[in-house]
C-alpha cells in the first residue's frame, strides 16, 4: 500500500515539475520577444531623438523635420477621446453596479460591454467611418475622437463596475440609514471610495488609445500641418509612424522610430502612475 502512495507521490511530483518547466518556459520565450522589441524600440529611438522633434511640422518626402502637429494632434483627440467616454463610461458602470447589479438586463449590458471591449480597433473605426465621415463627407478631429471615446468607453465601464462593487455594502446601508438621498450616497460616498480605481482606468484607457492606429487611418486621417481646427483633418503620432515606417527616406524611418519611443515612454508613465495611484490607495486602506 505504502509502496503505491509513493508511487502515485512521485508520479506528481514528475508531472508537476514538467508543468513547471513548461509554463516557464513559455514565460520565459513571451518575455524574451517583449525585451527585445522594448530594447529595439528604445536602443533605435533615443538615437533618432533631437530637439527639433517637438518644435518642427512633418517633414515632405525626402526632408528632415519633426513631430509637433503629430504630438498636438494625438495630445488633442485623445484629451477630447476621455472627455467623451469617461463621464458615459462612469454612468454606465454606475448604473450597473448600483441599479442593475443581479438584473437580467445588467448582465445582458456586461456581455456587450465584453464585446466592445475586445472588438478591433478597426471595426470602431469603420463605424465612424460610416457613420460620421461618410455622412459630412470627410475625414476630421471630431471624428478621430469618437473612435478613440468608443475604446475609451468599455475600458471605464467594466472599472466602473468592478470598483464599485467592491465597496462594502454596510456603507451604503450606513449612509441610507442616515436620510441620505441615493444621488448623494454615490456622489459622496462610493465614487470617493472607488475614485482611486476609477482613475486607474481612465489612465489605462488614455495610455491603450495613445497608440491606436487604425481608428484614426478611417475617420482622422492625418494632416502635414499644424490645425487646431477639429473639424479637419489632424495628424497623429501612430499614423505618422505607420506612414513613414513604409517609407523609403532614412529620415522618415528615424522620425517613425522616435515617434515609437515618445508613445513607449508615454504608455510606461500612464502604466507607472496608474499603478501607483491603486498602491497609494493600498496603503491608505491598509
């Protein structure tokens, strides 16, 4: 009997390091691929950085120049993107959380929500496409905006949801016990507890349609020159890169590179303060 316990106790034991092994290895490959295109995209955009980057327009065919309109534009349609789709993303996870929790038709929005949240840039794009730039007849900001609001939009919602349904419910009886109108439970009382998570997620929204290509291709398109006028075309770092990535000027490939570290650096630090935001929050509770 013994000797068959140990047998089955060494069989594990095989079974459970081959697992091991294997699931490190895997961790390891996917990790290697990662280093090395981080390495590759920092390595080659640091040495095609130059001050001129954040000063001078996208350069014609053939010349040097630099991000500026890109940077302005991208700046732009995405401050206007999270103006859009955080304040519908909070209500709607609101509404969820608080309203629709159990409810069939709770459940129902979670599904769609899923949906959106993991369909392709490129189909968000296409429905603006048809929806706003084929009806006024050419591409704008405004348009770019709303593709990168409809991203913004699931990522705040399922945050929403998630953050809300994890403050304990003796506050919300707590405060109800007191005379407190509901609207003012959740002004006062969930969304400052939940605040710290919420946030969190607008960050990561922020920092995933930074570098959103193919929204933009269809409904933004991009502009050689400076526009503030959202009602026209606007040029974006992401479509500039995959411009000049194809093309065949040794400077358009070194602007293509610098434009992929300053968006790098820009999703690490929306990365860093979003994880230091939940940290802090942590601690306090803590």
């Amino acid at each position: 009997m013994s000797t068959t316990s140990e047998k089955l106790y060494r069989n594990r034991r095989i079974k459970n390091a081959i697992a091991l092994s294997l699931s490190g290895a895997a961790a390891l490959f996917g990790l290697f691929w990662l280093v090395w295109i981080l390495w590759t995209t920092l390595r080659t955009g640091i040495s095609a950085m130059k001050p001129g980057l954040f000063t001078q327009m996208t350069p014609p065919p053939g010349s040097d120049g630099g991000l500026a309109n890109a940077l302005f534009g991208s700046l732009v349609m995405s401050v206007v993107a999270i103006l859009i789709g955080a304040p519908i993303g909070i209500a709607a996870g609101t509404y969820l959380a608080e309203f629709a929790r159990k409810k069939p038709i709770g459940e129902a929005i979670r599904f769609v929500n899923d949906i959106l949240l993991s369909a392709p840039s490129i189909v968000l794009g296409l429905f603006v496409y048809t929806l706003v730039v084929h009806t006024t007849g050419h591409f704008s900001g405004w348009a770019g905006s709303l593709a990168l609001a409809l991203i913004v939009l699931p990522v705040v919602v399922r945050t929403t949801d998630e953050m809300l349904q994890l403050v304990p419910g003796q506050m919300r009886e707590a405060a109800l016990s007191l005379g407190v109108p509901q609207w003012k439970v959740t002004l006062q009382v969930l969304y400052r507890s939940a605040l710290p998570g919420i946030v969190t997620g607008i960050l990561l929204a922020l920092a995933r349609i930074s570098g959103e290509t193919a929204p933009l291709l269809f409904t933004a398109l991009n502009n050689q020159y400076w526009t503030a006028d959202m009602s026209q075309p606007m040029a974006s770092v992401p479509v500039v890169i995959f411009q000049y990535a194809m093309s065949p000027y040794d400077s358009w490939h070194a602007l293509a590179w610098a434009g992929a570290f300053v968006v790098t650096v820009f999703v690490l630090l929306m990365s860093l303060l979003s994880r230091a935001i939940l940290l802090r929050n942590k601690a306090s509770h803590d």
